[in-house]
C-alpha cells in the first residue's frame, strides 16, 4: 500500500510539474537568432510564437518606431496592414509622430497553418532588398528572415526580384490559458530598443517584471535582452503610450487603492502580493508533495498550510528615495567603482583647473587640470556614463586611455584621464592643419600598431568582448612619446557574440566615413565595425587627408588607394602618400601596409581580417620600418 501511495504521489509530481512548466515558460525569446539567417533556430521563435494560446485568434499589439518615411498613421497602417483609425485611437489619436517615438499598433493575430501566431502585411522589394534587411531595417525587426524565408508563397532568399510582392508575417501571440487565468488579457509585442532591459519594459507599462520575464522564458538570471526583437508584454488592460515621456520617468506615486486589480503602475501591493503567491503555490506545493512522500508519506497535509514567502515589489515611493543620493553614494553603486579608482570632491576639481577658467580649456568640454602635481585631462559629461566608467575602471592597458577618477556634481559627470600631452592624432595627420606638424613614416605605423593593439585587447581580451564603435583621428590621444591610446567610451558596447557574428541595432551613431556598410544600412554590430573603421583610420593617416575629403574626390575608398596595386611605380606613391612625408618611406612597406587596410576596408565583414591579424601584420611591418630608418640614417 505504501509503494502504490509513493507511486500515487510521484504521479501528482509529474502532473503538476507538466502544468506548471507551461504557466512559468509561455514563448521562448528569440534572442540573437534573427541575424543568423542560414539557421531556422527552431527552439526558439525565430519562425513566430507558437500557437500555444486558448484561442487560435486574438485582438493584441504590436509596437513599432517612427522613422522616416513612416512618420504618418496613413503611412504606418499601410506598411502592417492595419486599421489607421484604431493607430490613431491606441496613440492619442495622433495622426503624425516625431523620429523614434513608440506607435502603439493594433491589430488582429491568428494562428497560421504551419503553428506559429502572425499578423500579415505585404511589401513590394525594392532593390538591393534582403531579407534580413527587410526584417531589420524595415519592419525592425517585427518580423525575421527566417519567417520570410519559411512563409508560403514567399520566394526563395536567393531569389528576390525587385517589384515583386511578398507576405510579412508579423511577430505577435495570444495568451495562454495559464496567463488568463492570471488575468492576462493581450500580449503585446513590444520591439526592443538599445536601451531596453526587462525591468525598464516593466516599469514603462506597469506590468509585474517575474510576468513578463516568464512570459518569455527568461529568468533573473538569463535576461539578456537584445535591440531589435520582440519581447511579449503581459497586460490586462490596453496599452497607454508613454512616447512623449523621456526616460527614465520617475515613478508617479501609488494612488488610492482600486476595486478593480490592473496591471498598470497603480498596482497595489496586495494585487502583486496575489499574484506571487499563486505562482508559489503552484510551484511549492509539487516539491512539498514529493518532500512529504520520503519523509511523512501520508503526512503531507500537515503542512500543506505552511506560509510561502511572498516576494512584493519595492514601492515607487522607495524607488524615488533611492534616486536621491550624493555624488559619493551614486558613483559607489557602479560596480564598486571606488574601490579601483579615486572618487573626487568638485572643489578638488575647481581647484585644479582654476575653476574650469578659458585657459585650462582644452577643446570642446576637455579641461587641463593639475592634480597633486600631475597634470589630468578632465572631461565634463552628461547622461549615463555609468558604461564607460565601468569598462575603464575593469582594464588596463597601455593602448586604452587610462581613468584614474570621477566626480559627479549637480547633475554632470566628471571624469579625470591621464594627459596626453602631444593632443589628438587629428591634430597631427591632416595636411590642411598647416601648423608645421607631420609624423614620420615609422611614427604613422608604430600609432597605427599601438591602435590595433588596444582594438584587439578589447575584441579579444576582454570577457565579454566589446567593440568601440567610434574609431577616428581624433579618439586617438598621443602620450610625450608619440604613443597611441585610444579614447572616448561613450558609444562602447560588450557582445557574447563571435568575431563573425551580429547583433542590431535601430540607434546608427557614429562619424560619417567610419561607419562600417553593414552598420549604416542595416544596424549590423560586430568587432568587424571597429575593423573597418580601423582601415579608415590607415588610409587617413597615410594620404594626410580627411575622410570626408576623401569621399569628395572618390566615389569609393578603393579608389583612393588602387593606383599603389598598379606597376606605376613611385609616381603612384607619390600622389597617394601624404606629401608631408617628403617621399621618406619605404616603397615596398607602404604597398603591404595598403594591403592590410584594403582588407580592412572589404564591403562584406566577413572576410575582414580579426585585429589580432592586423597586429601581426603591422608589428612586422613596424620591425622593417625601424631597420629601413636606421639604414637611412632617418631621424625617426
């Protein structure tokens, strides 16, 4: 008898076990798999969201941002096949938007034939369409080239022709069984911006931060959330738009306890209290039973009335008085940024730059300062600098600029730098500088080399790995010895990914002549960018000339640069190389230096070499300059 009760009891495990499984985990996120395009990733939903809901149809939402040409209720309804009156209605009934704010999109979701929940809309190819940037760069990822790919009637990816007419099926999925029972009644699919994590998607629609990480199969620990997916919001009620709110707002307090339980900021804690202890419940009472079984058998419901520990959420009012901090408690939260570099009173500061007078400027909010004895660069900054002070505060090497302090006071970032004396490499390389400045051949590659070193730290040597994404002449710094350090974190980012793999993003910032083809048209992001930036930088430094200069004269940057391939001899090198120079470089040199930047410079990232490549290349080409000047008798 006791073994068939024992057996009884595992079999309500499993059961509850099963049922619970499918409340905690209702659609698997889709991460990183919709720039990986040769792949269906059909664990994840890559293809759609699994017909998995009580109904086979639903009235839900999409999100989308408006950009240039869909700007306009008539233009965004056209592009998702969706009721314009409804947009407006959802959107305060706005008719236009302003560049990047969320529209709100209603629409209808039904299950398709092949499993997955879709909303439909049509789009003609233009040309050098793909579908990766049709899923990306248009639709932002509210669709994925896996989708379009695998969607009946749509043509093969090899095989697109401009004109023609394809289906797009949007990303969106109705609430399971589990969620309604919770009282979840639409699940929206809210498209991620770079800034986006689960707890500030949370809080931007007053949803329960465990629902919606369970909502997608994420957890506390594993919630990484990339730019440019889906992420389903949970919600009772539909959705307000906060696009006219600048985030972060700050909490608005809790108003008068309601009658009626919602999901929008006012939750009261008793409603979130509820919902905690439904899910413990759930989760606990299968543990208890088994526990129960091997030690009390049939004892179990002795203790089934045993208290489950409720989880309630921090109060918007202790939110608020967590914002209010000195400047020492604010800059101690970063990650114990004050145990590896110094937190600096402001009166140090206005002390060491003359109360930040003219002649301690130097360019743009740079001020020189001398701090005990030591002469600093210190920077003035606004906005979250919390990214960039991490990173420098975590490395150290001799090719990166180094942080050795910050401060924060009313409301701006200080942050203190060792001082590069000799200024910015775009000080030194342009021609059209005329102040009597040049750089020798050997000193252009040993920078060049001191460049690639610091990028591969970061590419390779760093866990995760991060690509700076703002290389250019005047983020390169010179120390007294005409050694380079890279500067200016502010656009840095950390990626799991590869060397040859891709994240996304909505957000192209960077200098014009940079940017890396596959970031400026389809917000591709990879270590590849800083390689192409890289070659750009090369081809400065070697012709003396600006990039945008460089555009000017070329239609492409291979052009600058194909006549040195030619059998044109040194009247080729001539024209090419920064006539500052005076004609004092090796021949054979330059022509192996120009073949790493033309791969540097290849339109596909793939074929792109890795810096650590480059380093090799440039350190032997370092080693052929050093005895090329000593036999010249070339005062480097």
């Amino acid at each position: 008898m006791f073994q068939g009760q024992m057996g009884f009891l595992i079999g309500i495990f499993f059961f509850i076990i099963c049922c619970s499984s499918s409340t905690f985990a209702q659609q698997p996120y889709v991460g990183e798999a919709p720039t990986d395009c040769y792949n269906q990733h059909n664990k994840s939903s890559a293809l759609g969201y699994f017909c998995n809901g009580v109904n086979r149809s639903c009235h839900t939402f999409l999100t989308f941002r408006a950009v240039p040409p869909y700007t306009t209720v008539a233009a965004i309804s056209k592009l998702l096949a969706a009721d314009p009156s409804q947009i407006s209605e959802a959107n305060l009934k706005r008719t236009t938007f302003g560049v990047n704010k969320l529209v709100i999109v209603p629409i209808t979701c039904s299950c398709s034939g092949q499993g997955y929940y879709q909303s439909n809309a049509s789009y003609v190819i233009k040309p050098d369409d793909t579908y990766l940037a049709i899923a990306n760069n248009t639709f932002q990822g509210l669709t994925t080239c896996q989708a379009l790919s695998n969607q009946s009637g749509n043509p093969d990816p090899m095989e697109l022709e401009t004109n023609e007419k394809i289906t797009i099926p949007l990303r969106c999925a109705c609430p399971t069984k589990n969620q309604t029972e919770l009282g979840v009644n639409y699940l929206m699919s809210y498209l991620t911006d770079y800034d986006d994590d689960d707890s500030t998607i949370s809080e931007d629609f007053g949803v329960d931060n465990g629902l919606l990480l369970r909502a997608n199969q994420l957890t506390e620990t594993e919630n990484t959330i990339y730019p440019s997916t889906t992420i389903l919001v949970p919600l009772q009620s539909p959705p307000t738009n906060f696009s006219t709110i600048s985030r972060p707002p700050p909490p608005p307090p809790p108003p008068p306890r309601s009658s009626t339980p919602t999901f929008s900021s006012s939750n009261t804690s008793s409603n979130k209290n509820w919902l905690y202890a439904l899910f413990g419940a759930i989760g606990g009472s299968a543990f208890f039973l088994v526990l129960g079984a091997i030690i009390y058998c049939l004892v179990f419901l002795t203790r089934k009335n045993k208290a489950d520990p409720v989880l309630v959420s921090e109060s918007s009012g202790a939110r608020e008085e967590k914002k209010v901090k000195s400047s020492r408690e604010l800059i101690e939260d970063l990650s114990d940024i004050a145990q590896s570099i110094k937190v600096y009173n402001f009166d140090e500061l206005q002390l060491a730059t003359n109360d930040f007078s003219t002649s301690s400027l130097v360019k743009g909010t740079v001020y020189r300062g001398v701090i005990n004895g030591i002469t600093a660069a210190i920077k003035k900054m606004e906005g979250d600098v919390s990214r960039e002070i991490n990173l420098l505060q975590k490395i150290n090497h001799s090719s990166l600029i180094r942080l050795s302090g910050v401060c924060f006071n009313e409301g701006h970032w200080y942050l203190v730098y060792e001082y590069a004396i000799n200024g910015a490499l775009s000080d030194w390389i342009y021609d059209e500088n005329d102040n009597g400045r040049y750089l020798s051949w050997t000193q252009r590659i040993q920078i060049a080399l001191d460049v690639a070193t610091g990028l591969n730290y970061l590419h390779s040597f760093t866990t995760p790995s991060h690509v700076h994404k703002d290389i250019r002449s005047s983020n390169i710094l010179l120390d007294s010895d005409f050694r380079a350090k890279i500067a200016n974190f502010g656009l840095v980012r950390s990626t799991k990914a590869q060397e040859d793999h891709f994240y996304l993003t909505n957000h192209i910032v960077g200098t014009i002549g940079y940017l890396a083809p596959e970031y400026l048209e389809n917000g591709l992001v990879s270590t590849k960018l800083d390689v192409y930036a890289f070659g750009v930088l090369l081809l400065e430094m070697l012709t003396g000339k600006e990039v945008s200069v460089l555009y000017e004269e070329h239609r492409r940057l291979s052009d600058v640069f194909s006549g040195v391939f030619n059998n044109e001899g040194k009247e080729s090198l001539s024209h090419f190389i920064d006539p500052s120079m005076q004609e004092m470089y090796p021949s054979e040199l330059v022509k192996i230096v120009v073949q790493v930047m033309d791969r540097c410079l290849k339109k596909n990232p793939e074929v792109r070499p890795p810096m650590d490549e480059v380093v090799q290349l440039l350190s032997k080409a370092l080693s052929s300059s050093l005895i090329w000047e000593s036999s010249n008798n070339i005062v480097g």
